[in-house]
C-alpha cells in the first residue's frame, strides 16, 4: 500500500512539469511570418494576385490567422491601402487574396508586404504581429512593349454612377500629349514623369457601344485609346409571381426592370431554382419562366429566382401551395341571346378542373362606366339575364372567372358589344313660344329641345305639330325633320292650343301642350336687377296666383346676337327660385331674364323681369361732353348723348373730376390723389340720370381742366384726356355787354343807309338803259325777218345823220324849226320821238326814226348834232309828226330801214340818245321841229336801234298831236 502511494506520487511529480511546459508553450506562441509571397497581375480586372504560406506552424495545428497586407505605389513610402484579411491556416498551406485597384496597375509600379498575428483562442492575449516580409515589387510597363503612347485600362466596364480612373503612359514629354472623352478635350495631373491619369466621377450610360477615350501626341500624329463601356445597375427583379391555370404547368413572372446589355456584355440572365426538390432551371425570357409540375403530388414550392451579370448578382424567393395560386383559363363561347329594348341574356362555358367550382362576374358597361356588376357560380357552363337597360343604347357585356376552392386571381375577361331595340319616346318635348303682334294676328315661333338619348328611345324622325283653335273648329298639322328644332307659324287673333309630339320608328311621344291665347294682354312690368356671379344668376319671383301649375325663366345666352341663342327653365308650381348656370354667360354682358306664370289653362303670362351681369365690368366709354353757359364763375357740362344701357356694367352715377392751379377745391368737389400723383379735385353724381353739371364758384381769368367719366360698382371707366376751359375776365365780359349793341346799331344804321343811298339814287340818277334789254324788242314780229335782233356796227351801213356843229357859247337850232334854242333849253330832260323830212335825195334814201334825249348826251366833239335819219323826199311836212300806236310804229319800221349813215365831221358834235324810260317835261311837246335839218355826211356812228319803217297811217292834225309820251306811257317804251 505504501508502495502505491510512492509509485502515485512519483507520477505526479513528473508529469507536473510536463503541464508547465505545454501551458508556457501555447500560451507564448512564436510569431510566424509569412513567407513565399508572390505578386501578379491580372489586367482583365485590374487586380493585385497575392499567395503566400506559413510554414513551422506548432504541432501542426489548423490556427486562425490574420494577416495585414501594405500596398504602396510608385516608392514602399507611398502606401495607398492597408487591410486585414483573416482566415484558417494550415501548415504549407498557399494562401491567395486579390486586391481591385482604382488606378489602372500599368500606370505605375506597385509594392506589396505582409505580416499576420494568430487570432486563435486557444492562444491567450496578447499576441503580437510577425516581422513584415519583404517588399514584393509589380511593375506592368515592363510589358508594354515600344510603342510611343499608351492609355489604360483597356475597355473598362463599369456600373452607372461609378468612377473610373485612366491614364496614358507616354515615351516622350507629356506636354505634346491631348486627352479626349468623346470628342471633348479633359485635363488630368501628372502621376510621374511620364504617366498623367484622368479622374471620372459619377459616370452615365450613354449607348450599348461605349463611350471613346483617345489621346493624341501632336508630334509624328501619334493615336492611343480605350472604350469606356457604362451598364445600367442591374435591379433586383420586382413582382416575382407564380400561378396555374390546370394545376399541371406553373408560369412564372417578374418584371426585369433595365436591360443592362452591352457590347460586351450580355443581358443578364435568369435562374430558376425550386429549393424542396433541388431542381433548376435556366429561363429563356427575361420577364417570365414555365415550370413543370411533378406529379408527386408536391403541395408546397420555394423559389428563388436569380440574376447575374458580369458586375453584380441579384435574386428574391417565394414559397406558395400550388392550389392557392389557380388562375382559370379565360371564358368561352361567350354568346348574347334574346335581345331587345331592354333585356339580353348571355352564355359562357369554363375548363373544368376535376371537380371544382368557379366563381364568375358579369359587367354590363356603357358609356365606358360599369352599370351592372353580379356574381355567379358554376361548374362549367354559366348563364345570365342582363336587365332594365335603355332602348336604342350601345352597351358591353363581359364575362370573367376565378377558381372557386381559393380564390387567387380572376382570370382574363371575354367580352361582346350590343346594341339593344328602339322604343317609341317615353317623354314629351320640352317645348316653348315666342309670341310677336301682327295687324290681324300673330307670329308664333315654337322651340323644342332636343329628346335627350334616354327619352327619345331611339332615333328621332320627325315632330309633329298639331295647331287647333279654341274659337274656331278647325285643326292642320306640320311635320318637320328632325334635326330641325323651331318652326313658325302665324295665326289669325284666336285663342289656339298647340301638340307637339316627337316621332320615331316605334312610336310617337306624349305630346307638349301649349296655348296661346287670342288676347293674351299688355301689362307694364318693371324691370328688376339681379347681380350675377361668374357664370350663374340666382333668380326667385312672387307666385301671382295659388293654382299655377309651373313656372318658366326665359333668357338669351348671345343677347347681342341677332339669333340671341334662346333658352328656357322649367319649373314646377311649388318653385319660386331657381339658379341658371350656362357656360356661356360673359363678363361684361346685360343678361335679360323673363319668369312666366303657367295657368291650368297652359296659357304663359309674363310675371316678373329681371336684368343683370354675370359680372359687372368698369364702362367701356367716358361721355362725351361739351360745355355751355361760359361765365367769369362758372361753366355747365353737358353729356345728354351717353347711351347707359350698351355699357358692360350698370351706370351707377359718374365722376367729374376737375384740376386747376388753385389749392382749394371748389364747393361740391373734393380732393383726391390720383395714381399718377396729380392732385386733383372730384365730384361724384350718384344719378346716373344726371347728364349736366353746373361747375359754379370758379376765379375769372383762370384755366381749369375737366375731365366726366362713368363709373359701375367694378370702378370707373377708361382713363381719359382732360379738357381745357378758361374763365373769362369781368369787366371783358362787361365790356362785351356794352361793345356789342353798339356794333349792332352802326351796322344796322350802315344797311339802312346803304339801302337808302341806293333809293336816292334811282330816283335821281337811274343807270342808262340796256339797248339789249329793251322791250320794244318783244313787239317786232316781221313777216319778213322773224330774227330781228340789236343791229352791230359791221352789220349796218350808215345812211344819214344830221350833225350840228356848235361853236362854244351858240346856241343850238331845234329840229324843225326856224327858232334857235338857248343853252338852258338844251338842257332839258326832254325826250322827242319825231320824223325827219329830207330834200331829194339820189341815194333814194328813205324816211327815219330819230331818237333824241337831252338828259343824256354823250360827247363826241365840240359841236352838238342830233341825230336824225333820211325820210322819203316826198313826204310833205304836213306829214311829220308823232306815231300814235306802236302798230303803226311797226308798220313804219318794218318798211323803210337805214342802208348807211355817213360819216361825222370833225369838231365838237353831240351824238343824242333817246332814252326809253324819260317822259318829256311840259311844253316839249310846242318844241318838235318841223324843219327837217340839213342832211350831212355822217363821220362817226354810236350803235342805235335801227328797223325798217312801213308805211304810216295819215298824219294827224296839229291839235291832235300827241307827244312821245302819250304814247309810250301805253305801257311799251321804244326807242
């Protein structure tokens, strides 16, 4: 037994120190540096490949191990990423890791190194890290061979959104080289002496084929480049479903979303993968894929749908009882039987699916809107009674399923479009008048509104107008066309009762009634206004009698067209106010509303009127004003002619508005800042029936401004000119008062005076007659020659004139006498009308006329004559003497006329005239010569009348001689 326990402890003793050393072992682990690192590069990726191993690991345990790797670029100072990469290591194991660089690797020389440090837990804390191994040296411009210019990397692809980074490596300087990114010149920075790298951020796809980088060295025209291929990210795919239709195939579908296709890279793929049975299946459309139901009777599926591209993976799952996703096959032979006006029934039959049961729903849809909605269900074949639809009216019918064991989806619809039957018009026209006086009648206008599509039931054919009067037993009917919506008649004065019926291929319509009565009265209705409110008027009215059996709002919607666009509301006998609401209403235009009575009767009488404005607007036109009663205080204005009513808003009164130098306004008128900041003075009328002010209190002398506008409740209207008006000055005006009669009183004393002299004068010295102008003109009517007219001087050859000579101071012998006439004898007005006896004469001249006037005697010479003219040589003197009638003159005249007249002598001679309007003085007629004068070669003429003579009735006795006067106050004068 003692040896037991020696044996016992002996044991423990030795392998006490053993436990010590295995725990200072794993508790002190050595360091371990990896060795046998190796660095290559992949340029496809642009990738650092590193490998390496650990060798002597403790009793060739498996450890975890982290390990640091350094990358540095161009010099080992220069580190550009650090990072730790952990994994179990075995003892001789090779270890590889990769690492993607930003910068293309043949843009520069790289440097790698590594250490690691055990992250076992066996090993307990702290640990230390190994020694780093030795820098590992990449450089890929060894292998570029010797062209001049480079750019990497070469055909780069990339997500949308990424950066990317490029270079050129150049032979030569870098100065001589120009980057460009389709087609645009980019600037980079200088990495070394020979390489610069371009930085692209946030990179756009723009096109399947990629997008050109190129760089160019100016020297010797020397090209490299790359493509830089940009794909769209790839999307996870969304809506991932699955469902049958027989419980046999399932069909799946997802929305891919972008297509990232490239040059050089394909469109992504998709793989199908049921989880429960291992299956998988490659799908060959981008958006759905089929799967073929096994016939294990496999309830439950969990899919998962995958999809990869050269940059990115994406996939989503979905687990579902295959008979919770049956969606049945769409309907057929869908069929509409029976229709017609307002039933149809339709049929449909389903593909079993053993022996389960289908919901289906049935839509009846007019007018794009579903009207009916039911539901039925069925084992195959399915039917249903569509009701209560409209006469005449396009209608769809469709049909759709769904399984009935659990309810997934419907399945797709099966349809059909029907027209049902016509039916005659379940509703009378709307129908109203417009009644116009004629002598003896009337001209009735009717208007009826169209059936609207539910009423007329149909297509309107015709309307039938049946007019019969309630006097009179007489009847006659119209039929117009339809589209036509008015007719006119006229009607004698008779009361008459009106059917208008609308008529289509199966019927006629409940008929309109309106009468019109024979004396349907005159009553004055004032007219009320109403304020409108943008495109509707509120209107309400006073009933006038209890048994009205409706009411009717008449308006026009174009009242300034000549059509006027006639509408009417009507309404029922319990209604006194109503809205009218029309599209058409206009700012700005007066809108006439007239409200009728309808009696039991159907006889309309005008009720109320109403005038109003949508919306009122400022008046279009300011008055056009004149001023009167101009005084040195005050002026009146004037605008009588400003039409109110064609304003697009009610005149409620005007502004007058008045600007002068004065700071005070003037009574009435106050004061007011315009826009423009010119002070001013106003006055407003509010009477719109106003048209005259009278501006009162004005300075004389003063220069005032007016300017009358007329304003509604939107404001006043269109700016205008002002216009000018001066006062005048008091004691010019005074001054005026008292200048003026006196102007007037010397002009009317100057006319009268005028008119006075002129008297005067033709009482004393009347103007010589007109020898053209003579009236003994009208009294030659010659046989012989009916165109006597004055004879001209180239027109007569002179025959004879007696000119007496008269020395200055002698006086001048009378014609016919012996006795010598003094001076003041001469003088007399006396006109003589007398013959001239002459001696034999060769010539064979004849007896003449002389015409002599004292009065007027126009000097030829120093010498006076009369004139005389030759009488036959047989004529006694007994003979001579007055023509007693102007026949006799005539005769005389017309027989013997002057051939010539000598010529005058020179010396003094007077030529006489005989004047047709001078009576002789008393006595002239004792003075007549009775010695013819002594006949003388005539040596000047002055044009005279001269006719032939005729022959003379016997001379008449010395005591009935009768003087020229006697005989011309006869009423004809001649000379």
């Amino acid at each position: 037994m003692a040896l037991f326990a020696a044996l016992q402890t002996t044991f423990l003793l030795v392998l006490l120190p053993l436990g010590t050393y295995q725990r200072k072992v794993l508790s002190e682990p050595r360091p371990l540096t990896p060795e046998s690192l190796e660095v290559s590069i992949n340029s496809t990726c642009q990738c650092l490949h590193l490998q390496w191993s650990i060798h002597s690991l403790p009793h060739h345990q498996e450890l975890q191990m982290i390990f640091q790797i350094q990358i540095s670029r161009i010099t080992t100072s220069s580190v550009v990423w650090v990072g730790n990469y952990s994994t179990t290591v075995k003892e001789n194991q090779i270890l590889q890791w990769s690492w993607e660089s930003e910068l293309p690797l043949e843009c520069a020389t790289h440097f790698v190194r590594i250490r690691s440090v055990m992250d076992d837990a066996r090993f307990p804390k702290p640990r230390s890290w190994s020694k780093w191994s030795s820098w590992e040296e990449v450089d890929a411009q060894d292998s570029l061979g010797h062209n001049a210019l480079f750019v990497f990397p070469k055909d780069k692809l990339v997500e949308e959104g990424s950066s990317v980074t490029f270079c050129y490596v150049s032979r030569s300087n870098l100065n001589n080289v120009s980057c460009y990114l389709d087609g645009e010149q980019i600037h980079g920075e200088q990495l070394t002496p020979n390489v610069s790298t371009f930085h692209l951020s946030h990179v756009r796809y723009k096109r399947t084929t990629g997008t050109n980088i190129y760089c160019e060295m100016k020297q010797g025209r020397k090209l490299a480049g790359t493509v830089l291929y940009v794909s769209k990210v790839l999307e996870e795919p969304k809506n991932f479903s699955c469902e049958t239709q027989d419980l046999k195939t399932l069909k799946c579908t997802w929305d891919p979303g972008s297509d990232t296709a490239l040059t050089i890279q394909p469109s992504s793929n998709y793989t199908l993968f049921e989880s429960f049975s291992q299956k998988k299946k490659v799908c060959e459309d981008r958006n759905w894929c089929s799967w073929q139901v096994t016939q294990d009777s496999q309830e439950m599926y969990n899919f998962t749908l995958m999809t990869e591209n050269y940059l990115r993976k994406r996939s989503v799952n979905l687990v579902f009882k295959l008979t919770h996703r049956v969606r049945p096959m769409t309907p057929l032979n869908f069929i509409l039987e029976n229709i017609n006006s307002r039933n149809a029934t339709v049929t449909w039959k389903v593909r079993p699916i053993g022996n389960s049961t289908f919901q289906c729903q049935v839509e009846l849809h007019h007018d794009g809107q579903v009207i009916q909605q039911n539901n039925v269900f069925i084992k195959v074949n399915g039917k249903y009674l569509l009701s209560e639809m409209e006469p005449d009216t396009h209608y769809l019918a469709r049909v759709r399923c769904a399984y009935g064991n659990h309810f997934w989806k419907w399945s797709e619809w099966i349809d059909q479009k029907f027209t049902t039957l016509e039916a005659a018009p379940s509703v009378a026209p709307d129908v109203w008048r417009n009644v116009r006086s004629l002598p003896g009648g009337y001209d009735v206008t009717l208007f009826w509104k169209p059936l609207s599509k539910s009423h007329a039931n149909g297509e309107i054919l015709f309307y039938n107008i049946a007019v019969e009067s309630l006097d009179k037993s007489s009847k006659f009917n119209l039929s117009i066309p339809a589209p036509h919506n008015d007719t006119k008649l006229t009607l004698n004065k008779y009361s008459y009762q009106i059917h208008v019926t609308a008529n289509n291929s199966m019927g006629t319509s409940p008929a309109s009634v309106i009468v019109i009565p024979g004396e349907p009265g005159h009553k004055e209705i004032e007219e009320e206004r109403v304020k409108g409110t943008e495109n509707r008027f509120s209107l309400s009215w006073e009933p006038q009698s209890r048994d009205a059996i409706g009411y009717v709002v008449e308006w026009c919607d174009h009242p300034q067209d000549p059509l006027c666009g006639l509408q009417w509301q009507k309404l029922g006998p319990n209604t006194t106010s109503t809205v009218i609401s029309s599209d058409a209403f206009e700012q700005g235009v007066r809108y006439n509303f007239r409200i009728y009575e309808i009696s039991p009767g159907w006889i309309a009488s005008l009720l109320e009127k109403k005038t109003g404005y949508s919306q009122e607007l400022p008046p279009s036109d300011n008055p056009q004003v004149t001023t009167s009663s101009l005084t040195s205080h005050s002026f009146t204005l004037n605008w009588k002619d400003y039409s109110t009513e064609s304003q697009p808003g009610f005149i409620r009164g005007y502004n007058v508005y008045l600007k002068s130098k004065m700071e005070q306004c003037t009574s009435g008128f106050e004061r007011i800042t315009p826009s423009d900041d010119s002070a001013g003075c106003r006055h407003k009328i509010d009477n719109p029936e106003q048209k005259t002010f009278h501006v009162e209190n004005l300075e004389p002398a003063s220069s005032y401004e007016f300017f009358v506008t007329a304003y509604t409740s939107a404001g006043d209207g269109p700016n205008g000119t002002f216009t000018k008006v001066t006062t005048p000055d008091e004691y010019t005006r005074m001054l005026t008062h008292i200048v003026v009669p006196v102007i007037l009183c010397i002009l009317l004393i100057t006319v009268l005076f005028y008119f006075q002299i002129q008297w005067m004068k033709e009482k004393c010295y009347p103007d010589i007659p007109d020898p053209y102008k003579s009236s003994v003109l009208s009294l030659i009517k010659s046989k012989e020659n009916t165109h006597l007219t004055i004879m001209n001087l180239k027109d007569c050859i002179p025959d004879a004139i007696e000119v007496v000579n008269k020395p200055e101071g002698s006086r001048t012998q009378p014609l016919g006498t012996g006795k010598p006439l003094t001076e003041t004898e001469l003088t007399k007005p006396a006109t003589y009308l007398y013959l001239l006896p002459t001696q034999e004469n060769p010539s064979g001249s004849g007896p003449c006329i002389c015409f002599e006037n004292f009065t007027y005697n126009q000097a030829a010479s120093d010498l006076g004559s009369s004139g005389h003219v030759p009488v036959p040589p047989s004529t006694p003197p007994s003979q001579l003497g007055l023509l007693y009638s102007p026949e006799n003159l005539l005769k005389a005249l017309e027989k013997y006329y002057t051939n010539s007249l000598g010529e005058i002598p020179a010396g003094e001679t007077h030529l006489n005239y005989v004047s047709q309007l001078a009576s002789p003085m008393p006595g002239d007629k004792d003075s007549l010569p009775t010695d013819p004068p002594v006949q003388a070669q005539c040596s000047e003429y002055k044009m005279q009348m001269a006719v032939p003579l005729g022959p003379a009735s016997s001379p008449p006795s010395e005591d009935t001689s009768l003087s020229s006067t006697a005989i011309l106050d006869q009423g004809e004068h001649y000379c």
